[in-house]
C-alpha cells in the first residue's frame, strides 16, 4: 500500500515522511507515542554513520587532542567526515559507540572520549595500558544533534613520559538510532581455558540476551563495533577471536605472556538472530587464567 498527496494538479506518490513547518518542508526521521509514563519510539529513519582510524597516531600528550586519520567507514555509506569526525546529517537523540586500542612501551593511563562540536559527552573511558600488553577501552553515550554537528573522538595520556600509540582498524565510533539496542558482558570469575580455543563465558549486563556464551543480536546493523579486552596470564603467547554465527570475523594480535591484557575490534554487519562469542587461545601447557574485568560488547 502507498500514499498519496494532491498537488492541485494531481496525486503525486509519498515517498518520505514530511510535515510543514510554515515556511519549508521537514522530513520525520522517527515517530513516537506516549504510554503514560514514557515516549516509546514507534519508526526510525535514522541511518547509521561512523569512522575508523585509518593509521596508527602516536602521542605522549596529556591534554586532549583530536584523533587524527579517521576515515569513513567503509560499510557505513553516507558518512561525512570532517576535521576527523563524523558530520550529522540529521537531528535528534542518538547512541554511540566508541572503541579504542592502544600500546606502549611503558605504563601509563589512557582516556578516550566522544566530543560534540568540541564539548565531551559524558565521562572518558580510562584503561591501564603496559609495556607487555594491549590496552582496549570500549564505551557509549547517549546525546541529541542538530544537522552539522560533528562527533570526534579524543584521546589523552596520564603521563607524557612515554608516547602511547592508538591503533588503527581497532579504533573506531559509529552513530546509531537511539532505539539501537547494545550488548554488553563481562567475566566475573576467573576462568582457566584448555588447550586451544574455547569460548570466554561473560555475565550479561541487564537488557543483553544470552544463547550459552553467545550474546544474540536484537536488531539488524549495517555496521556495528565489535569489540572485546581481555585481562590474562599466561606462560606463552596467545590472542582472542570474534565470532559471528560460527564464523570468525576478527583475531586479535598475539598477546605476550605473564600478567597481561588483550584486546581486539572490527565493525561488522549483524542481523537480528545473529549469535557473536569470544574465544581464547591457550597454547601454554601450563597455567592460564583469565581474570575478571575481561568484556565484550556489541555498540
């Protein structure tokens, strides 16, 4: 079924949502109905945007500055990019989902935030990273945009003693509608994996479903974040995958050995249904443990 609307020559096909302002025509991009106590999203014509860090940026800054290299993500056409950040393309409330991975040759602390048109939204995520291991900070925030406002992610360091480098392809933030569900875990006890790959087993955050150690996609994305740490020790090497319905999407780099943390990220299409896990890999035949504090989360 289709709608029509009578020019005063003939009917001409709707083929956008549209209310007059008085002055000039506005397109509706989401609708809404009161329950009583609350506005409960009915449509959403939002499009999902995003970047992705392009190339590694190295810094030993304490003062916030702009990621450099962010580039469009690839599967997330439409994106405007502008002084590396995303540019809206429409107004209204809205999710993000941000990641970061980073590496040093020393230890220090790394913060990692979203900012509007320079302001930060919310509070920065904050992560140890060390000399012996990856550092991924994850996080989300929920804001209102006017069309032009641009999102950027900036990055600083605790001590400028050592630089930090932010790595590229597994630092990235996307734009979703604010109805865009999340899923989010963590290990609340330490775990100790066989001999090979075996799926990490994550508490679910309130509102996130659970199939066994696979957390299932509640809605459709054309490109969301992926993106796992994980706290260890281990006597030799060894790293962490994503997987989407049985299929691995993403492997982390090696993790070293001892007491350390890894961590990974991709931006891939889900569909609702869709099941994603976390698996480690256990090549030391001696004593592995994964600690708490280890998370994954679907943004």
């Amino acid at each position: 079924m289709s709608a029509h609307a009578w020019d005063g020559n003939s009917y001409k096909k709707i083929t956008q949502r549209a209310y007059w302002t008085g002055s000039e025509w506005r397109n509706i991009t989401s609708s809404h109905l009161w329950t009583g106590t609350e506005w409960k999203l009915l449509f959403s014509s939002f499009t999902p945007t995003g970047i992705i860090l392009g190339a590694n940026f190295q810094t030993s800054t304490v003062t916030t500055v702009t990621i450099p290299g962010m580039i469009a993500n690839p599967g997330l056409p439409g994106t405007v990019v502008q002084g590396n950040g995303v540019v809206s393309a429409t107004s209204g409330p809205v999710r993000i989902g941000f990641t970061g991975h980073f590496t040093t040759t020393s230890n220090n602390t790394a913060y990692l935030g979203i900012y509007k048109n320079g302001t930060l939204i919310g509070t920065e995520s904050a992560g140890s990273v060390n000399y012996n291991g990856a550092l991924q900070l994850m996080g989300m925030a929920n804001t209102t945009l006017a069309v032009g406002d641009v999102l950027t992610l900036g990055y600083r360091n605790q001590s400028g003693a050592f630089a930090t480098t932010v790595v590229a392809n597994r630092t990235m933030m996307t734009i979703s509608a604010e109805d865009q569900p999340v899923a989010i875990g963590g290990t609340e006890v330490d775990q100790t994996p066989p001999v090979g790959w075996s799926d990490i087993a994550f508490t679910p955050n309130p509102g996130t479903i659970m199939d066994g150690t696979s957390f299932v996609v509640q809605k459709s994305h054309p490109s969301a974040i992926l993106t796992a740490n994980v706290n260890c020790r281990s006597d030799n090497k060894s790293a962490i995958r994503i997987l989407v319905n049985g299929n691995v999407v993403n492997t982390s780099s090696d993790i070293g050995g001892y007491d350390v943390r890894g961590g990974t990220a991709v931006s891939y299409p889900l569909a609702a249904g869709d099941r994603v896990k976390v698996q480690y890999n256990r090549i030391s035949q001696f004593g592995t443990t994964i600690y708490t504090r280890s998370g994954f989360a679907v943004l």
